[in-house]
C-alpha cells in the first residue's frame, strides 16, 4: 500500500525521563503511530536527548524512532531536512518550535502542530516566539485552562486550539492488591494505621506551584485532631526547594510527620500510591496533571486546586474534591470529610476511564488528524500570519513560499536555549 502522508513527531525526551511531559510523549507516539498505520500514513519520532537504544517498543516500533543523545544540532539539522518532506510535523514541546518554525519557512505545505502542556506556555512571549507561533496551524492544548491562558494572549485565532486531555498510560502498573506494603511503611517510618497523604511531583524552587506548601500548613493544625496523620511527597527535588521545605516543615512543626520521598521508579509508583489514603495536590497553575488520574486510576480519593487544569483531570468535581489553593479553610474541610467518610469519595472508575482511557485519547487523536490532513474531507488551511488588534483577527494568507523570517542566529539562539 502507497503512503499517504508523511508524519514527523519531534520530542525532548520520549524514554528516558519519567516527568509528566515524557509521559504524554511516549503515549502521543504511540496514539500517533497507530493513528497513522491505519491510514497507511508513515510516523518517525526524533528525539533529541533520547539514544536510540532507550525506546520501548510497547508504544511503537523500534524502527520508528530515532534518538540524537542531546546532539542538539544534528537533532536539528536531520529534523529540518526530513520534515521538509513531510506534510505534517508534531511538536512535543514549545523548546521546539524553531525546529518546526524553519521547516515552515522551507515547506509552506507542511502543517505544524504544537502540543501546549502547562507552565512552559505561561510566560509573556517575546515578539520572536510570538512570530513563530503564528506558524502554527493548530495548537492542542492538553486542558481549557491551558487553551484559555493561550488564547489570552491573542496570538491564533480561538479556532486553531484544540483541547485534548490526558491518559492514563496504557501500560501502567496495575493496582496492587491486599495490605500497604510493610517494606515501604518501614522505609518511610509510617505505622500501618496512620493515615497518609500523598502528593506527586516535581519540586522545584523555580515553579513552587504544587500546593504542598498549603498541605503542610494543613498538616500542622490537623495534627492533634488526628495524630496518625502522616504526608508523603514523591518527587525529584533540588536542594534550594528541599531546604524551604524543611524549613516549613519546621516552622509548622511537623517534623517526622512529611517524608520527602524523592524520585521513585516507575515499577514502585502503584506500590506507594497503594500506601496513600488520599492523594493531595492543591495546585495554581497545573496544565492537567497526569498524576491526578494515575491516582484515581489506583482508586484514590483525590483533592486538587479549582484554578488550573485539574478542574478537567477531576472533571469539575465529579471524580474527586476540588478547593481553592489559596484557602487554608477548604483545605482543611476537605481532608477532613474524606477522613471521616472516605469511601464517598472513591472515584468513579468507569467514569474515569470513560474520559481519560488510551482507546478515548487515540480516538481524538484520530480526529485532530482528520482535521490537518483531511482524510476524507478538507484539510486546516495553511498557516496564515496573523495579526491581531483589539481582540479582532486579520488573516493575511502569505506568498507561497514566503514566511516572516528573523535573523537565523536569534531564530536558532531562542530554540536552543535550553
């Protein structure tokens, strides 16, 4: 069978790391991936820090994927040259929107699709990344609060954001069975009746948006309520945000009731969320937040901020406990009725799966395809440059062949700076 269409997705990491943007890159690669063979499409992933040898042919074959072990200008010249070829480029990450935006200037035919996760596309864009962005024929957006805080910035027409929520990863642990593990409980000095609570994440003196801040606070006014309370935070963490942690910890006096468990392997996550009774995460400016469904997907009840995009990894409210973040109060009350009656808070699991399984994800992904490449009907138009004033859009179709182009030097700098 003839391909139709070639498609080129550009990632990071997609293997080797285990934060929420790999996650979605290696289960996009594989919604991607099956998306396209059942066109008769052809997908290549090129990774720029992964090596080769790193994927994991669960998600798609080992001949589909290419990784450049951080050799940033190679990664960029071969992507470049492939992508020039092909009729749509998927953009894992903002950090590779040059890549995508000199693929544009050489193909106009080409379509790009940048996919926006969170905090990365909350700055106040310079007029060089804004231009770049307007290149952009779609931008899916992985909640409406990241669509929205996009669209503020009136960069693209509403019409070119789409919204596609996360999955649970298909070959995620399932949930383990019986009692908490006794080798964790002892590992972390926790008693098999105390209760505790559990928050995934980064830390990091850079972002400080999680809301374990507001949770430690909780912590210590819950305690002599209930003295078997315990809170366990998982986590990669660097020095600065460890040493304002404790510093919490000690002003809350709190001290040998939070646990920093650091970074966790993958084959321990359904373990330690096995030894959680609540899982807690009251955030301000989380894009989704995998770890929300991987919770409920372990059949956790779940509090998280009604600010950011937990609002739809909780499905306003229906799977689990939205508070504001900034109140102590609702804080406190929540926590405080799923103690006391926590199987009302059970998540809805057929509910969940309903919204956030892979089948669900793949299927939107199918969609979005439809849309850029047109199987079967018209394709997104191309990339227009536009202007916008007053909230209004002046759509100017270019030149074929023509693309806004800065000096390559400052095009390159601002792709590679990281």
């Amino acid at each position: 069978m003839q391909l139709q269409h070639k498609v080129l997705f550009l990632t990071l990491r997609t293997f080797s790391g285990t934060g929420g943007i790999e996650k979605v890159s290696k289960v996009a690669g594989k919604a991607l991936f099956e998306n396209c063979e059942e066109q008769g499409d052809d997908l290549q992933v090129f990774c720029m820090y992964d090596l080769t040898t790193d994927a994991d042919s669960r998600y798609f074959p080992l001949e589909n994927f290419k990784g450049f072990g951080i050799k940033k200008w190679r990664f960029m010249a071969q992507s470049i040259w492939y992508g020039r070829k092909c009729e749509l480029v998927v953009l894992s990450h903002i950090n590779l929107l040059v890549a995508g935006y000199l693929i544009k200037l050489i193909s106009r035919k080409t379509k790009l699709i940048l996919l926006a996760h969170g905090i990365e596309v909350f700055e106040k864009f310079s007029w060089l990344k804004r231009r770049m962005l307007r290149q952009c024929d779609q931008i899916v957006a992985v909640s409406k609060f990241t669509k929205d805080t996009l669209v503020d910035q009136k960069i693209l027409p509403e019409a070119q954001f789409k919204v596609l929520n996360n999955c649970v990863d298909p070959f995620l642990e399932p949930p383990v069975e019986g009692q908490k593990s006794a080798a964790l409980l002892a590992r972390y000095g926790f008693h098999k009746d105390d209760i505790i609570l559990m928050t995934l994440g980064r830390l990091s003196s850079d972002e400080g948006y999680k809301g374990y801040d507001m949770v430690i606070e909780s912590l210590g006014e819950l305690q002599e309520t209930y003295p078997q309370l315990k809170y366990m935070i998982v986590g990669k963490y660097d020095e600065g945000e460890k040493k304002r942690v404790d510093h919490l910890i000690d002003f809350f006096d709190v001290k040998g009731r939070v646990v920093l468990a650091g970074f966790i392997p993958d084959a321990e996550l359904a373990a330690h969320f096995q030894l959680a009774d609540i899982f807690i995460m009251p955030s301000e400016k989380e894009g989704f937040g995998i770890a929300f469904i991987e919770a409920m997907y372990y059949n956790k009840p779940v509090i998280a901020g009604n600010k950011d995009g937990s609002v739809d990894a909780l499905l306003n409210g229906q799977l689990g406990f939205l508070v504001n973040p900034a109140s102590n109060e609702e804080v406190l009350m929540a926590i405080e009725k799923i103690i006391s009656s926590r199987q009302d808070f059970l998540p809805d699991r057929n509910l969940l799966m309903e919204h956030f399984s892979y089948e669900v994800y793949k299927e939107k992904w199918s969609e979005v395809l439809k849309n850029v490449l047109a199987y079967g009907g018209n394709a997104l138009p191309i990339a227009t440059e536009t202007t916008i004033l007053s909230g209004t859009t002046n759509n100017q179709q270019l030149p074929s062949g023509k693309c806004p182009m800065p000096s390559t030097p400052a095009v390159l700098e601002s792709g590679l700076s990281r």
